[in-house]
C-alpha cells in the first residue's frame, strides 16, 4: 500500500509517494501532472543537469515506464506519469543541523542556480528543506523546483534564500544567536523585517547586513506602505533582470557564505569531552572495543548515536553501519563532528544537534508536513552511552520513564550506566537538593529486565561503571 | 571595455551606492496613511511583502555586477603590472573552483 509524503503537497505540479517494495524495502516514487512531466523530461535531457546528478548535488531521478508496478499505482491517484528518486538514508530538517551543514547547503543552492541560470534554467524557490544529506554530503531532492527561466524573469527566491538560509547563517556567525530554535518555531525563517531588529545600533555594518537585511527589510516597508496607501499591488509578470547582474548577485552571495564562520569565544561544555573524559586509558580502549565488537557482529542499516558528542563512537559504529545519525544537544560538538566527518570522508554519518529531553516535534501542517524524530525511522541499533545520567539529573525524567524511552525504539541497546558513585555524576548533583533515588543500579537493573534481556554486560571503572548489550523484550 | 567606459562605470557605481534606492525608483513614502486602522490591517493581509523583491534583486543585482566587473579589471591591473600572469578568465575559473571547495 503506497502512502503519500506528509511534506510534498505544496507544489500543485506532483507529488512524492512511499510505495513498498520487496527488494529495496520502498521506493520513492513521484506523481507529476501533464505539463510537469513534459518539463522534467526536457530537464533530464540537458547537460547540466545530468552533470548536477552524476555529481551527487541532485537526487538520482529516472522516469518510469507506466507498466512499472510502482509507476502504475501512483498514477492510479491521477497523476499522468512518475518519476523514481534514489531513497534518502534518513530524512532531516535544517533546524537540527549545526551551522556548518546550513552553510554547505546554503552553497549548494547558489551553485545549483547558478548552474542553471547558465543554462537556461532557474529554480522557483530556495528553501533548505528541499536540500537532505548523504552522509555529510548535500543533496538537492526537489527536482520539480527546476523550471525553464523565461525571458529573462526575476529571481523570486532570493527572499526565501535570505530568510531560511542566510539570515539564520548571519546571525550564528555575527551574534552568536542559535538558528536552530529560530527555524524550529518559524520554517518559512526569518524575514529581513524581523531580521533588522538584531541587527541594531554597529551591529548593522556587519558583512552582508546592510545590502541583505538592512536594504530589504526598508524597502519591503516602504513597499506595504505604498501599496496599503493606494490599495493596489504591482504586478511582477513583465519584471525582467539580466542573466549578468543575477550571476554577479548569485557570485557575491557565495562569497558571503563561504566566508561567515562560527567560532564561539571559548570551548563548549562537552566540544572537548573526547579529551577530558574520566576514564583511564585502559578503560577507554575496553569501552571501544565493546562498543565495536557488538556492533561489528550485528551490521545494521541505521545505527542511532544518542549522545554522540564528537563522534569519537559513532566514526568506530560507521565502520559497522550503513547510516549512523550521531545526536547531541551540543551544538559546537556536532559541528566538530561534522566537519572532521566530511574533512575525513565519513560518508555515512548524519550529525544532528538535538536536546533529546525536547526531540524535534511534528511540524507543519497537521503536525506530519516535518515528520517528528522518533516517527521517521525506527534503527537496528542504538547507543545510549553516558546519557541517562544527564537525563535523569538535569532533565528530571524519573529512570522507569527514561527505560521506557528507550524500549519505545524497538531496538537493540548498548548502554553505559554511570553509577552514582562515579566522579561525574557527584559533580552532576553537587548542587542539586534532590537525591534521586530512583537512580540506583538496582532499579536501573530491575527496569531494564521488565523490557530488555541483558546480553553482555561489563564493569568499567572497578564497577562505578558498566555497559550493557540488551535486546527488547517481545513481552514488555 | 575601453578606460572611458571603465571609468563611467565605476562613476556609476559609486552613484548607485550613495543615491537612495527608493528615491531612485520613485517611491515618495506613505504620507497621509491612516494609522493602524482595521481596513489598513485587513489591506496589510493581502500584501505580499515579497513584492519589494524584484527592486531588491535588481538593485543588489547591478551593484553585484559593479563589483564582480571591477574585480576582473583589478586581476588584469595584476596581470598587467607584475606581468606573465593567469589571464582573467583563468583567475575566474579559479575562484569559483575555490569556492566550490570552500562549500562542500
């Protein structure tokens, strides 16, 4: 039974469905209508664009034959032909990417458009959920956003490229304000208008605010005011700009990514953790090789790295997984891991800055537009090591909920309990008046059995520690 | 481009940066309107603050333009002056290569 994507509804043109399959698992298949077939099929055919997919800056799109099984159930919903993508590995939103991969895909929009602006194509709009991540590599998936550029029109994206990518980029690099609870609670972004109101007093002669927050935000008012004076709305249809002055904006543009960089004044709580843990060397080695070994015999498709901190874990399960998604509610830490990650070819890791005590919800319209985290993809594995120690003590989840939690992923565990005699969880509670008491390693033990069977199990630290292979338990 | 036409170019440009905008193109404010009616904030509504936008991408467009030309005349200044350089469009191709690294 097919399902349509909860997110692919907004352009009339087509429509992305999930259609099962018995090879493959499911294929992403797209319905498009009559004129959006005869457009995709003259864009496969341009150079460009197979260049663009060959590179892997777009998603691998092919036309079906109406006789494919999967071509002919999508278009019994009406459609007049179908095109298949490559599947993403696992579907993310830029509100849980660090700043590094906003900006790499903040690049790759302005070199897609300027690749088709040269050859006589342009993309109808700029928005980063139309950009999903191989590993640490961007790839562009809306395919149907490409249009013929007609008689020299207008970019109209620049407005959305501004308020989804640049604006939030400036304000990470310049303020220091985070873009991800930003683009959470707003995913049309942040509008120039809104934009100035950060950028006050010196702070307005930063790169790039003056010509694309400052300019904009005082003509769009100049503009509601005139036109709420007399009433009436200018049309845009006859508008025309020059392929020359659009490449030279679209130039000017990725020389201002390229060069905004985030550096916060000092190190992060956890950005050095891999080097100032608390474990002796030997200690250290035998969690790795825990950690590989168990992995290692298992080989999943999608490996989950709940508080991944830099990865030193999730580059050791990457040698073991098809997709790790590495999750930490650090964002300097994930974009250390990011960059070492894609510096070191990493393909297969996903970093995502999450707080996991406040996943990502639902969003968009009916709350399925943006799926939430834990509804996308349940994982084969995950990692949950020194984590439910934060959980319990500074996000206050009583420890029978969090064990629960993580029953609720249906999949196999290694976790580290970090017992209340360890170092790091005295200096944990050292100014807390709460004793959690329910954090003990016999109520920990006595939850973990109602849902798990403990297959393996070791003693690190002389016993302040231990890490637990367990499986879920079919009766929980 | 011969020197005369370089040179109005960048009297152009400088122009462009110091002329305001919206004065440029015409637009004499919003003098007289009503203050925060109902019928303005129903008309608000139904504007879409996207119709700056082709003003915008012109005007940053032409002074992009500006700018991207006065760089290639300045690398073949360069060339010029130290002699047995890249040409212009080597050093063009260079960049964008560089950037494209730069992005991913």
């Amino acid at each position: 039974m097919l399902s349509a994507d909860g997110g692919s509804f907004k352009d009339p043109s087509g429509r992305v469905y999930l259609v099962p399959d018995r090879d493959s698992g499911q294929r992403v298949v797209r319905g498009l209508t009559d004129s959006a077939r005869a457009t995709i099929a003259r864009l496969m055919s341009e150079p460009f664009f197979e260049s663009l997919m060959s590179r892997g800056d777009v998603v691998k799109t092919a036309g079906l034959r109406p006789d494919d099984p999967a071509a002919a159930s999508v278009m019994k919903m009406g459609w007049a032909a179908a095109v298949e993508h490559e599947a993403v590995d696992f579907l993310t939103w830029p509100y849980e990417w660090p700043f590094s991969m906003l900006k790499d895909a903040a690049l790759l929009q302005l070199r897609l458009l300027d690749s088709a602006i040269r050859s006589g194509w342009m993309l109808k709009d700029a928005t980063p959920f139309n950009i999903q991540w191989v590993g640490t590599r961007p790839v562009f998936i809306d395919v149907p956003s490409f249009v013929p550029w007609e008689d020299g029109e207008y970019w109209q994206g620049y407005r959305q490229f501004c308020s989804t990518f640049l604006i939030p980029l400036m304000l990470t690099a310049h303020l220091g304000i985070p873009f991800q609870p930003l683009l959470r609670s707003c995913p049309e972004g942040i509008p120039p208008e809104e934009a100035a109101r950060y950028f006050y007093g010196l702070r307005r002669f930063k790169r790039g605010v003056p010509s694309h927050v400052w300019f904009p935000a005082k003509m769009e008012r100049r503009m509601r005011k005139r036109e709420s004076g007399n009433g009436s709305s200018s049309s845009s249809k006859r508008r025309r700009q020059s392929e020359t002055t659009l490449l030279a904006l679209l130039d000017d543009l990725a020389r201002l990514v390229a060069g905004l960089s985030h550096r916060p004044a000092g190190s992060s709580n956890w950005s050095e953790y891999s080097e100032t843990h608390s474990y002796g060397e030997v200690d250290f080695e035998r969690k790795k090789a825990f950690v590989e070994e168990h992995i290692s015999a298992r080989r999943p498709r999608l490996l989950w790295d709940l508080g991944a901190n830099t990865g030193t874990f999730s580059r050791i399960a990457a040698r073991h997984s098809q997709v790790v998604v590495a999750v930490d509610g650090d964002h300097e830490a994930v974009d250390i891991l990011y960059r070492e990650a894609r510096e070191s070819g990493d393909r297969n890791i996903i970093p995502l800055v999450m707080d996991l005590a406040n996943p990502s919800p639902g969003q968009g319209w009916v709350g399925r537009e943006r799926a939430a985290f834990f509804e996308r993809q349940s994982p084969d594995v995950a990692l949950c090591l020194a984590l439910v120690h934060h959980l319990r003590v500074s996000a206050n989840i009583p420890t029978s909920m969090l064990i629960e939690w993580l029953r609720s992923l249906d999949a196999a565990l290694i976790v580290e309990f970090v017992g209340r005699d360890d170092e790091m969880f005295r200096k944990l509670v050292e100014n807390k008046s709460e004793d959690y008491a329910d954090y003990t390693s016999e109520n920990f033990q006595l939850e973990i059995e109602k849902r798990f069977t403990i297959e393996d199990r070791m003693e690190l630290k002389k016993g302040k520690r231990q890490m637990l292979l367990l499986e879920p338990n079919n009766l929980a | 481009m011969s020197r005369s036409k370089l040179i109005a170019l960048a009297a152009v440009s400088i122009c462009a940066a110091y002329v305001s905008p919206t004065a440029a193109l015409g637009f004499s404010g919003a003098e007289g309107m009503p203050s925060t009616t109902g019928r303005v904030e129903l008309l608000l509504a139904y504007i879409d603050p996207g119709a700056a936008g082709f003003i915008i991408v012109s005007v940053l467009g032409f002074i992009s333009a500006v700018g991207y030309t006065a760089r290639s005349y300045l690398s073949r200044l360069k060339r010029f002056v130290f002699r047995g350089g890249r040409t212009a469009r080597e050093c063009e191709s260079d960049e964008r290569r560089c950037l494209e690294e730069s992005g991913c």
